[in-house]
C-alpha cells in the first residue's frame, strides 16, 4: 500500500542527511523518500523528511524561518568556519559573555551575506565545495538573509551558546565567522542544532534507530506543510477539473491556497487569480 507524508526526524551528528534518507526507505519500505533543508554531519537536529507523494512537496516544505542552538568558539579560524576544518589561525583570547553579548545586535535584521566555499551552492556549474578541496577559491555573490533574532543562552566551556533564529539560506557557521571577526579575534561553529522548521520542532522529532516499520501509519498529512494557507473545498465539477490538471473558476482570494475534495482529500496546492484556480502541484495518488 503506498503511503504519503511527512516524518519529523532528529538527526544524529555524524549522519548525513541522505545516510537518513537511505536508513528510511530500508525501515519503512518505499522508495520515494526525499527531505527538506540539508544539515551537515557535524549538525544535529530536525530534518523534515518527505515520504510517497510528499516527496513532490520539496521546493515548498523548506519553511522561511529556522531556528538553531549554535556553539560559538572565539580565537579559532578554520576553512570551513566550523570546528572541523583545518585551522588557519589561532589567537589566545578570554571574552566574557558581556563581550559577546555586546556585538550580537550588529546581526540582527536584513543584510548581505558571502556564502562559504565549503558549501554545495553551484558556480559555473561547479560546487563550491568540490573547488575548495582542491585548494581553489571563487568570488562568491553576497546573498539577502535575515537574522530575526540571536540571543546569547550561556557558556560552556571554551564556547558561548547562541540561539538564531533566520531565514532559510542562513550559514551559521558563516554568521560564526563573521562575528569572531567582529570581535578581532575570530571565531569558529564548534556545534549547531536545528530546533525548527516553521512551525515544527525538533521535540516531536525520532531518532532513526526509534522509527519502526509501524510509523508509515503515523506519517504527518501532507498538508501540514501548507497549514498557514486558506483552505477551499471543492465541487464534483472542480474536482473532476483540479485531477485532470485543468483551472476551474471559484469564488476565493487571490494567492495560493489548499485544495481539498468534498471527502476531505487534499488534493493540491493552488492558486487563484481573479476567479481562476490552478493546480500549482497536485497530491492525490494516481
């Protein structure tokens, strides 16, 4: 029997996000499983998992705003930005946490970020990363980002915690850099957490090793993704057009919605336009 929809997982450092991918279709036995929003090996935390017909949902399930727990560690620079790089330069340095606290709101709010070189974005169609391991490195374009928040949890250790909330495109180990240059003494990300994707959190998420073949029934619907928008339910007629992928006239607000049949299927994302809805992407089984 196929099955569709979303599975919350809490990835373990050292997994990559296809190693959970690849773990999930052995456990719950289907082939068409995807997810949403990459995390490094070294990162741990919630990765939206797509499984059947969600998998088609992937350029929507990447919300706008994320959360993460991040480990900040000042005098340490490295080639990566993050702690398991190779260190390209090292300063003796003992900051408190006023210190930190007191650069922290120069983040904060829309601004330009560079990208880093490790990293899959694609230039000429090359990855950066692939340039990177072999010694070379590119002009990377600055891209709009937004830090809605940065708040400073504490110190452990040699670290200092810092909870960020942005948006999606957001390098945290680049905003880690970039503050230990703030602070003239670099810095580097020894440890990240994804603690949300919108509106999901990384309480209600599984290990891999606790999810069963028994959690195909236990899927999140699809249309949790797209919760924020307004719903329409449709007629026989604007059903029968929404599944043959034809627009169909309906009394509803411009902008895109959910679209449901009288039996309470999700059918589709739509839009509407003016009195006319179109499918954007379709969900029921064929």
């Amino acid at each position: 029997m196929a099955v569709s929809g979303l599975l919350l997982v809490d990835k373990e450092e050292g997994w990559t996000s296809q190693d959970c991918v690849a773990k999930l279709r052995g456990i719950l036995r289907e082939r068409r499983i995807g997810h949403a929003g990459t995390l490094d090996p070294l990162a741990t935390g919630l990765l939206v998992v797509l499984v059947g017909r969600a998998t088609r949902a992937a350029a929507w399930a990447e919300a706008e705003t994320k959360e993460y727990v991040a480990a900040f560690r000042p005098g340490i620079v490295t080639d990566t930005q993050d702690i398991t790089g190779n260190v390209l330069r090292r300063s003796d340095v003992c900051l408190t946490e006023a210190e930190i606290a007191a650069v922290l709101p120069r983040f904060l709010g829309p601004q330009l970020q560079i990208p880093p070189m490790y990293s899959a974005i694609k230039i000429n169609g090359q990855k950066l990363y692939d340039i990177a391991r072999r010694g070379g490195s590119v002009e990377r374009t600055p891209r709009p980002i937004t830090i809605y928040s940065l708040d400073l949890l504490g110190q452990e250790n040699e670290d200092f915690i810092l909870r960020v909330r942005c948006s999606r495109g957001t390098y945290i180990r680049t905003l880690c850099n970039d503050l230990g240059e703030a602070l003239s003494c670099g810095g580097c990300m020894a440890a990240l957490r994804r603690t949300a994707i919108g509106d999901f959190r990384v309480e209600a998420a599984k290990h891999v090793s606790e999810i069963r073949f028994e959690d195909r029934d236990r899927l999140l619907p699809i249309d949790t993704l797209f919760s924020s928008l307004p719903a329409l339910t449709l007629s026989e007629e604007q059903e029968r057009r929404c599944r043959c992928g034809n627009e169909f006239s309906a009394d509803a607000p411009d902008g895109k919605l959910r679209l449901y049949a009288g039996s309470g299927e999700f059918l589709a994302l739509g839009e509407a336009k003016a009195g006319i809805v179109r499918s954007i992407k379709s969900f029921f089984e064929v």
